[in-house]
C-alpha cells in the first residue's frame, strides 16, 4: 500500500486482492477495496489520480513509474484478474476524460523509452547502503544472516562455473542453474527466509551441486585417458569408484576432504588463463592432472620471505597482521537488523595452539592459517585464514578483526558485485550498525605505503570501526524476530566453514579524495583462484565421519570438519506433535527423513543400536552431567504406575528438558542418546496425558 502515492491509507483501497474481493487480509486503515463499476469509477478515478500526480512531483521527467503489486500477489487467475479488470476501468476512464494524463500497464522498458531525452539524469557514484528504514534500524544483519546457506550458493556457482568452462552444454546445466537462480530470490541469498524455506532452498542447491559434480567428472574423464580407463573400470572390483572429493552428508552440512593425504587424485584447473597449484605440482588452464595429495598444509611456504609472529597464548597472528576475535552481546535485532549491544573479547580460556599459531581451535571454532607463494617481491605476503565454526549460543554475532599499520583515516572500500567498488567514510555522527556494509567478495584498507586486502569465498558483512582494521562477520544467531516481516529469529545455525585470503601490499598507493579504488592485479588473481579453485575427483577412502552436535568433530578430526547428523525416520508421531512450537516446520522435515532434535534443528539423532542395559552400564561408570540427571531420572516413568499426570508435573518433566536442550546445544555424548530419546517420548506421553 505504499506505491502509489504518499497517502498508504488510499493506495490499500486499490489492492483489489484484498477483503472484501480477495482473501489477503483487511486494510489496516478500515478502507478496503471496491468492485469499480459505472456508479464510482469518477470517484475511484480521482482518488488514485491525485496520488498518482503528488508522487509525479517528485519525478523530474513527465513519466511516471508506479510499481503495482508486492512479494504475495498475482498468485491466482482470480485475483490476477480482478487487478487487471478493476485497474483497466480507472485507466479507461482517466484517459478519456482528464486531458493531459494518460495511464497504462507498462514495463520498465516502456518507462525508460517514455522518459529518455526529457531530462538530463544526475550521475550517481556508489551505492545506497545501509538501509535504514525507521529510526536507528539499519538493515545490516541480513548482510551476514545464514552465512551457511551465502556460502552454499557460491559453491554451487563455482562448480556450474567449472562445468561450463568443460564444456557442458546447456541442457546439462538447465536445473543446476535454474536452482542457482532461483536462491537469488530477495529473501534466499539474504538470509532473510523461515527456516522450512531455507532448508528447501539448501536441498535444491546440494542436490544441484551433486548434479553438477557428476558432469564434471565425466567431462575430466574425456581430458585425461587414465582418469577415463578409471570411470570405465571403477566398481568393478572392489565396488569403489571416482567421486568428487569435497561431500558433505546433507544439504547443511559442511563438506570434508573425503581423500586421503599420500592418496592419488585427479585436479582440474577451471581458470583457463591462470595456473593453480596442487603441492609442488602446477595445474595449467583447463588441464585435467594427476596428483599426490594434500594440495595444501597448514603452516608457512617452504621458502618464506619471513614467518609471520603470534601470540604464544592465544595463537593469534599479531605480524604483519593482528588478529582478534571479538563478538557482539546483543539483545534486538533480526534476520534483517543488526543492533549493536555490547562488544566483547572472545573467551580464550582453554584454547588449544598448534604449529606455533598456524593452527588455533575451540571447543566452538578453530582456525587455520596457510600461507601462499607470491610471485611478487618480498613486499607482499598472503595468507589464507580457514575458520570453521558452530555457533549454538543465542543473541550472538561473531566476528574477527583484521588489523594492520595503515592509517586508513576513516577510509574503507568493498566491491558490490565483484567488479565495481565503494569507498565509505566512517561517520561519528551514525551509528555503529549503519557502518556495516556488504562484502560479496572483497574488503580493503589503505594509506600510501601500505594496502590490507581480504577476499572471500561467500558474502557476508563486514566495516572498519577502527582505523587501520577491518570487522569480518562470521555468523550471527539472534533470540527474537525483528518486525521485518520474517516472523521467526535465526536460530537454525549449522557448522560453517569462511576461507579469507589475506593480502598485505606495500609500495605506493592514490589516496587522495577524488581517485576510484581498485585492486591491484595480484588481487583480481588471488579472488579469482580462491573462488574458481581446482576440481578435485578420486577414490573415496576415509569413512563417514560419526559427528556430535559440537565442533569436538573438528578437534579430533583435522582436515574433517564435516558437522553434520545421521538420518533419523523413525521418530514417533507422539513426540513430533509435541516439539518446540515455533518450529512447526519439525514434522514436515521428519517427514522427508531430515534429522530432527528437540529444537527442530538437524543435530542431534538416537542411537538406534545401543540398548538400554548397555547405556545404564555405561552412565554408571561416568559422571552424569547436571540437568541429564533430571532427564535420566524423572522422564524415564514408567507410566503403569501414574496414569494421570497434571500440569504441574508437564511443567516439571518441561523444566528438565530446557536443561536437556541446553545441553544437547553443548554437544552430549553419544552414550546419552537412546536416553534422550526415550525420554522425549515419555515427555510427549505425560502432556498427551495432561490434555496439552
């Protein structure tokens, strides 16, 4: 109700989809729509009009753009229809009898034609970021909301691209494409979907990406005669046969290395006028090659022009660039807002340092660097910065800062699709949240020595709060819905994996105020590899990976950090009808065998082969943790005894299971499971009881 004109209570009485005539609800303002007949149409006409010509005031040309529906229109013949017919009158009647004005339906293009040569257009440089709709709300948390999902859409986009350079034809890539498309929708990239739309939108991409996968191995195969023998013989033995490497076990879950290091692969490179590298080997455009793996280790290059330095505590970079993790202790914000709260310093206690600081972990994240050659002087050093991260506490925003000797002086630049950039200036007078901007692929600071420049591999949100540093949003996880119209927070986080590369240039460098910021070549050449890397296909040799809930999978499984949950289909209708019930999606996930835990999320599946005599040995020789107690002992009833359990126990038996959930989100061990299973079910069996 907001298009046609300054006044919403009138342009609401010309959405025809609405009551009395169709079934989208009232006009908030008790004005609803009317059938346009011969009786109001001079009424109806004039209304429309005058706010049609107080909207053109604003408008430097003659024409005039009026955008005519929303995200929930035109979804049946019948209210198509009535738009169309009830609009038509009005434009019928105007055009005959109000000289000077003429109304049409039109399309952009008629808009453009109708308005070119009437007015010389102002130039606009740069972009309209951040938005801010009412107030202090900023739309700068969508920037970063389902970061999984961001990153699942550039890996599909990354191995259509490698499909397509091997020669796929159209109609192979017809639907991986057609999937790729459709999450471009307002509210599939951004992160701003329910969590059944999400999950939908995840499917169709994983499905697409497996797709697109099996092209690619049968066209490597046509390139490389040995790869070709091997899909010719593979299974024919000992049942094995070429894969791509990188699988995860469903749509959000993170993908793991399932090759072997010392095993044999074959790389393609997709980047046709680049060379990548796989160890010592270098894999030229378009070249399918076998080789050793891995293709890289953590740690330093052979021949480094000089180590970077590191906290000996913490295992932070602090040479050539400091690294801290910081968060953001919220207690507003959505899907769509980011509200500042309270900036803290990431708890360090209990941190584990490998390979003098190369290596960093958590029991909720761990960090990897690697260093990569240049083929530049020793003035430019670049490193790859691998987070993988599970963050499961609510009314948080993680975040890493990046920092360097650079007087940016407030400056700071991104790119808006890859290509095209933006230079912000820092402003004390706005907020912190109106300072956050999007990150598709690039970020960078700069004085005239020294340039800081980090790429990624998916979008997310990013600013400068600080001279010289640059804020990398890694997740977000928020309690509440932010009035935006999701109806519903962000709390369907799953296990994540953020590669940056990190490139810090010294030499010369414009900043004065009138130049336009680009990348060096270097840059353009690293953005490129480590969005376009090499394909990689072969025997799968590791076994599928048992996860937990926690990122304990990611401790003691380097190189694995698959975080994910065995399908579990045998869950009882009595415990799904009584799940969270802001997660109404559960019964239908469980209905397409998605795993399902008490808060509705995929994490946590029953162990179905343990018994109940082997869990009661093994809880006797371990220490109960606090809250199971309860669930172990009070939920297991055995209901024979008690056929009526009133409200207060449901409210009892509920009490105990928040403490299960909380420690479910903690990671329980695998010995607890059938338990927690059984104690779900007789959780759902004491509120089917109490008439709840």
């Amino acid at each position: 109700p907001h298009t046609c004109g300054p006044d919403p209570s009138v342009c609401c009485q010309f959405d025809f989809a609405r009551r009395p005539l169709g079934s989208a609800g009232n006009c908030p303002w008790r004005k609803n729509p009317q059938v346009i007949t011969d009786g109001n149409v001079k009424e109806r006409a004039y209304t429309l009009l005058d706010q049609h010509l107080k909207k053109a005031s604003l408008y430097r040309g003659n024409a005039v753009l009026i955008p005519l529906g929303d995200d929930f229109r035109y979804q049946t013949e019948k209210e198509a229809t009535s738009q169309y017919h009830n609009y038509q009158r009005i434009f019928d009647y105007v055009n005959q009898n109000v000289d000077g004005v003429h109304v049409q339906f039109g399309t952009l293009s008629q808009y453009f034609e109708a308005v070119q040569g009437t007015f010389t257009p102002p130039v606009v440089k740069g972009s309209f970021f951040t938005y801010s709709d009412v107030n202090n709300d900023y739309w700068s948390g969508y920037f970063t909301s389902r970061v999984f999902d961001k990153a699942l859409d550039r890996k599909l986009e990354r191995v259509v691209f490698a499909a397509e350079s091997l020669g796929a034809s159209r109609k192979d890539l017809q639907s991986p494409r057609r999937q790729l498309s459709l999450f471009q929708h307002h509210d599939g990239v951004t992160g701003t979907a329910r969590t059944p739309v999400v999950k939908d939108y995840a499917n169709r991409m994983y499905e697409a990406i497996q797709q697109t996968q099996d092209i690619i191995i049968g066209r490597m195969g046509q390139r490389n005669p040995k790869l070709a023998a091997a899909l010719v013989e593979g299974g024919a033995s000992d049942g094995k046969k070429i894969q791509s490497c990188w699988q995860s076990d469903e749509a959000r879950s993170i993908s793991e290395n399932m090759c072997s290091d010392g095993d044999r692969v074959f790389v393609y490179n997709p980047l046709l006028n680049s060379v990548q590298v796989c160890g010592d080997v270098e894999v030229e455009g378009g070249k399918v090659v076998e080789v050793t793996l891995p293709c890289e280790k953590p740690g330093p290059v052979k021949v480094s022009k000089r180590e970077p330095e590191f906290d000996g505590k913490t295992g932070m970079m602090i040479w050539p660039i400091k690294e801290e993790w910081k968060q953001w202790v919220v207690n507003k914000g959505g899907a769509y807002l980011f509200v500042p709260g309270q900036m803290q310093p990431y708890d360090m206690a209990g941190v584990t340092v490998e390979q003098g600081g190369f290596v960093v972990q958590t029991t909720k994240w761990r960090r990897t660097i690697v260093e990569r050659n240049s083929e530049e002087s020793i003035d430019v050093s670049v490193y790859d910065f691998i987070y993988e991260i599970n963050l499961q506490e609510g009314n948080r925003e993680w975040f890493v800062r990046l920092s360097a000797d650079i007087k940016s002086k407030g400056a700071f630049h991104t790119d808006l699709n890859g290509f095209n950039f933006d230079t912000h200036h820092r402003r004390d007078d706005l907020p912190i949240q109106s300072q956050i901007f999007p990150m598709p692929a690039h970020a960078a600071i700069q004085d005239e020595n020294t340039r800081l420049t980090i790429l990624s591999e998916h979008a997310q949100g990013t600013g400068s709060l600080k001279d010289g540093s640059i804020d990398l949003f890694l997740d977000r996880r928020l309690n509440q819905d932010d009035a935006r119209g999701l109806g519903q927070g962000v709390q369907d986080n799953v296990a994540t994996r953020t590669r940056f590369r990190v490139i810090v240039e010294r030499g010369s460098f414009d900043t004065s105020p009138d130049s336009e910021f680009h990348i060096t070549p270097l840059c353009h050449e690293e953005w490129n590899q480590l969005n376009h890397p090499l394909e990689m296909v072969g025997y799968k040799t590791k076994e599928k990976l048992e996860h937990n809930i926690d990122v304990q999978a990611i401790e003691g499984n380097r190189g694995r950090p698959n975080i994910g949950a065995p399908r579990v289909t045998n869950i009882p209708n009595s415990v799904l009808r009584h799940q969270n019930p802001h997660d109404e999606h559960v019964a239908a996930a469980a209905a397409q065998g998605n795993p399902i835990n008490a808060t509705g999320h995929t994490s946590l599946a029953t162990n179905k082969g343990a018994t109940d005599a082997k869990d009661d040995q093994l809880l006797k020789n371990q220490e109960v943790p606090p809250g199971y107690a309860a669930m172990y002992g009070d939920l297991t009833v055995n209901k024979s005894q008690d056929s009526t359990h009133d409200k207060t126990n449901v409210s009892h038996v509920d009490a105990a299971m928040s403490d299960v959930n909380r420690l479910e989100n903690q990671g329980l061990p695998s010995i607890y499971e059938n338990r927690l299973r059984k104690s779900r079910e007789a959780r759902a069996a004491m509120r089917q009881d109490a008439g709840q």
